[in-house]
C-alpha cells in the first residue's frame, strides 16, 4: 500500500535547456492531445494539480510536479518527479510551432537523463493509431536499459463491457476518471501506483 504524502508544482519549461536539474527519478507522460495526460496525473496524485481540459492543447509546457511517496509496509519514503507534458498531433497549432514543439518534446525525452520510467497513454477506444504507433517504436529506440515503458489505455469507461472484458483479458492496464470502474476488476489506483513506484524503481513485478 502506497501514500502519497505530497504532491506540488514546481515549474514548467518549454525545452530541456529551462529543466530543473536532472537530480530526481521522473516519470514522464505522454501521448495524444487530448488523451488525459494531465487528468491521469491528478488521479494518481490524488489532488486537481494539472490542468485538464475538453479542449485539446490544454498543456503546453513541460510541467514538473514534485512528490513523495511512502510504502506503508516497509516505511520507506521515495521523492519522484512527475513531468506533465503537451500532446502529440494538436492540429490546431501551425506547422512550424507544431515542428518545434516535437522537436523540444523529444530532444528532452531523449537527453533528460532522470526520467526512469515514461508512461505513453493511449485512448482505449482508438487503439492502434498510426502516432501512437510512431510513439511506442520512437521510445523503444531512445529508452536506456534503467527506463522502462509503460503503456496505460485511457477513457476505459467509454468502452462497451463486452469491449472492456479484451482489455481484462490481455492483461492491459486500464485508466478512467471513474476510479470505480478500475478498481472493480482491477485492483484501481492503488495497484497503478504500485505499478508506478516499481517501474521508476527499476523493480519488476512480473
Ligand atoms: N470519460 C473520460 N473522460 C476523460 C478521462 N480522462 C480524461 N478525460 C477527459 O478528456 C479531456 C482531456 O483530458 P486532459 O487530461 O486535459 O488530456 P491531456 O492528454 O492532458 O490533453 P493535452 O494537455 O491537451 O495534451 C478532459 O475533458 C477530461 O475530463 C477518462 O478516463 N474518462
Ligand atoms: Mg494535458
């Protein structure tokens, strides 16, 4: 069982060159505008910290939350970092800003040297997008062997059951606003954080 026992925003960057220094383990997450990035942080984190929207673009800074977490069982407190990070593919930008921000997002993604564990969101109702696709191969490409991927499909509350029952049945892991519908056949926000804290740990649970 894991405590959150605080979470707060320290500052946002628009390029690794404007980052804190590199001296904590950072989760970073990313995908789709639009896919809960921001809503997803504040469901873990327990607390309305990043700014979501119904309108796609909301984030558009690298933002770093700081927290410390507690493993009630063994008593040991860990500080992680969580980086909030603008979307993939927001159509409503121009080209050339477009470009520049990609170029930034992933020059940081690249180079930050902390980030241990980098959590790609994806809409459980539009898997398989071709930009998802390219974000999963441009990670496998860039993660070093202490970061590892996460993959978490988002929205899960707007699938059907009979559709939401594959997703059980592989093995995905799940993630809505609705804490109730994850933890009645999953095991909710607690396992994720669990989940979380041995990923930026380096710790495999499988
Ligand atoms: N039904 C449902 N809606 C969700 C869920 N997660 C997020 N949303 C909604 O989706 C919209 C976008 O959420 P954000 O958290 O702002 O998404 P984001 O990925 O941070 O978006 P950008 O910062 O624009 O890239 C908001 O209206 C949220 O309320 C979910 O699990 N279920
Ligand atoms: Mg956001």
């Amino acid at each position: 069982m894991i405590t959150i026992k605080e979470a707060k925003f320290l500052t946002s960057a628009t390029r690794l060159a404007d980052c804190p220094p590199p001296d904590l383990m950072e989760v970073v997450f990313l995908g789709r505008s639009n896919v809960g990035k921001s809503t997803f942080i504040n469901l873990i984190l327990e607390k309305n910290l990043a700014k979501s929207s119904s309108t796609p673009g909301k984030t558009q800074l690298i933002n770093f939350f700081g927290t410390t977490w507690e493993r009630q069982e063994s008593g040991e407190i860990f500080s992680i970092r969580f980086v909030d990070l603008p979307g993939f593919g927001y159509a409503k930008v121009s080209k050339d800003t477009k470009k520049k921000w990609e170029k930034h997002l992933w020059e940081f993604l690249n180079k930050r040297i902390s980030i241990k564990l980098f959590i790609h969101l994806i809409d459980a109702r539009h898997t398989g997008l071709g930009i998802d696709n390219d974000v999963s191969s441009m990670l496998a490409n860039i993660a070093r062997a202490d970061q590892r991927i996460l993959d978490i499909y988002t929205k899960f509350d707007k699938l059907k059951k009979n559709e939401q029952h594959i997703f059980y049945q592989k093995g995905c892991l799940v993630a809505s606003n609705n804490d109730k519908i994850i933890d009645k056949r999953f095991g909710g926000k607690t396992k994720i954080q669990e989940i979380i804290l041995n990923g930026v740990l380096g710790i495999d649970t499988n």
